[in-house]
C-alpha cells in the first residue's frame, strides 16, 4: 500500500428521502421518492480525496451484497485504492437520510460491516501513507489503534470527530489536525468556549467547520477564519466529508493548515449545491485549478 491518503472509516449506501419537515414522536409524514446513493464517512471522505486528484486508499469494510458493490465501484470510479476494503459477511452499513427544502439533513446509520472492522486490521497498511485521516463511523478501538500506529510511523494524523465520541488522551495528544463541526466542538469544550480551548485537549491544531459561515482554523500561535463562497444550499449531506476529503489531500501535497483549510471551503461549498454526497463532491477542473 503505497497511497499518500490513508481513509479509515465506514463506507455505507446512503437512502435519501426529500420532506418538507421531519416527523415528530410518533408521527408519520410522507416524502418523495427514495434516492440511492454511495455514501458513508470513510468513503465520501475517500472519494472527495480521490476526485481531487489525490492518491488516497479506504481501508473499510462493506457487505457480499448489492450496496457493498456501488460503494466499490463508486470509489474505484473516483480512482480510490480498494485494495484494504473488507468484505465482511454482514451486510454493507446504511444511512437512512432526510433531507428538507432547505438543504438540511438528519441522519440515522445502521453500521452493518461497519463494525466488523478491528484494530489488527490497522497494522502493516502505512508504507508510503503522507496522511491518514480517519472518523467514528467504524469501532472507537479500532479508531484508536490506528491513530497510535500511524503516530508510530510518523504519519500526519487527522481525525474528524463525528458522530462524536469520547477519545481517549493519549489519542487526542497524537492528532495532528482534530476536525469537528462547531456543534462537536461545544461537545468537547463546553456550549460557548473559546475555540482556543480545543488545543488543551491535546491536538497540535484543530479545524471548526461552521458550515455556511466557512471554518476557524485553530493553531497554537492564533486562530484564522476562513470564510466560505457564498451558494444556494441543495443538499448538504456528505459536505463535512467533503470537507475533510479535501483537507487531507491538500497537506498530503504539502499544503499549510490555512491554504488546506481555504481549498477544503470551496470544495464543501461546491458539494452542497449539487444532490446526495459522493455524486455532489467535485473535480480540481469543477474548481477552476
């Protein structure tokens, strides 16, 4: 495995439903036609990656059925390495998804193969790896097993905080880049901290999404915003994933945190104006580069 872009995440097929408002307790509302569509962290950050050129692999786990075969061939179309893609015998992780007229998203994950994926999995996959970046849609020990041996060999550790999850010290202090949207990041610190305080958990720098506002890059000299292009929102599922996609490939070729920060906007932007994640996550050519 030689990939300069090691992903460490979930790959699911997401089930997408247009509401004009979601159910209530005990409700029932009715929406339009369900849309299929290749999704899941790990995957979408993979392939926001690999169709912005970079040389990015997934290591993951889907199931020996229909949704585990558009989530290959979906990340081999956007020149994804599936090489360290399991195949689990349970079945491929889903993402039931509703989407209002705003854009807006909620999500529920049934992790499927998922959650097959263990730490051993994680051992001997680093040669030639510039950048992993990894989520928690897969096993939190597994997360952490991988953090520690890619801190080991001297790999640029991102991790996207989402769903949120307690990690434990010793991993927060091997991060690199500690990634998480502005609701995360009241999680972590507390509703109405400093984004500052994300530092004193451990991180050498972190990144707050703040969606349609941009991002803050949080560096131990100083903070940095980074605003966002402006857009008409359609959907943004998967633009968070689209986000970090974009920032690994950008520091695997070199880039500092701000510049990666600043082409990881655009991208995020762009996605959220096109339908569903994978299928929304644009080119370098789509971006004018």
């Amino acid at each position: 495995m030689n990939s300069d872009v090691l992903v460490v995440g979930s790959a699911n097929a997401d089930l997408v439903v247009a509401v004009d408002r979601r159910p209530a307790g005990g409700e029932t509302v009715l929406g339009g036609d369900t849309v299929l569509s290749p999704g899941g962290k790990g995957a979408n950050t993979a392939v926001a990656a690999g169709r912005l050129g970079a040389d990015v692999a997934l290591l993951g786990a889907v199931g020996d059925d229909p949704y585990g075969r558009l989530l290959l061939d979906s990340l081999r179309a956007a020149g994804v390495d599936t090489g360290l893609v399991r195949t689990s015998e349970r079945p491929t992780g889903i993402a039931y998804i509703t989407v209002t007229p705003d854009g807006e998203n909620s999500i529920l994950v049934s992790p499927g193969a998922n959650s097959s994926l263990e730490p051993a999995d994680v051992d001997a996959v680093f040669d030639g790896v510039e950048v992993m970046v990894a989520s928690l849609e897969v096993p939190l020990p597994t997360v952490e097993h991988a953090v520690a041996r890619a801190a080991e060999r001297g790999v640029k550790v991102l991790l996207n905080l989402s769903p949120a999850a307690k990690l434990s010290p010793e991993t927060l202090a091997k991060l690199d880049v500690l990634l998480v949207n502005e609701h995360e990041a009241a999680w972590l610190t507390g509703p109405g901290a400093d984004f500052r305080e994300l530092l004193e958990l451990g991180p050498r720098a972190a990144v707050v999404t703040l969606g349609a506002a941009g991002a803050v890059v949080v560096e131990p000299d100083g903070t940095t915003e980074v605003e966002s292009p402006k857009v008409e929102a359609v959907d943004t599922t998967g633009a968070g994933d689209a986000f970090a996609g974009a920032l690994a490939a950008s520091l695997a070729d070199g880039a500092d945190l701000v510049s990666a920060a600043k082409r990881a906007v655009r991208v995020a932007a762009f996605s959220v104006t096109r339908p569903g994640a994978q299928p929304s996550y644009p080119t370098a050519a789509d971006l004018g580069e």
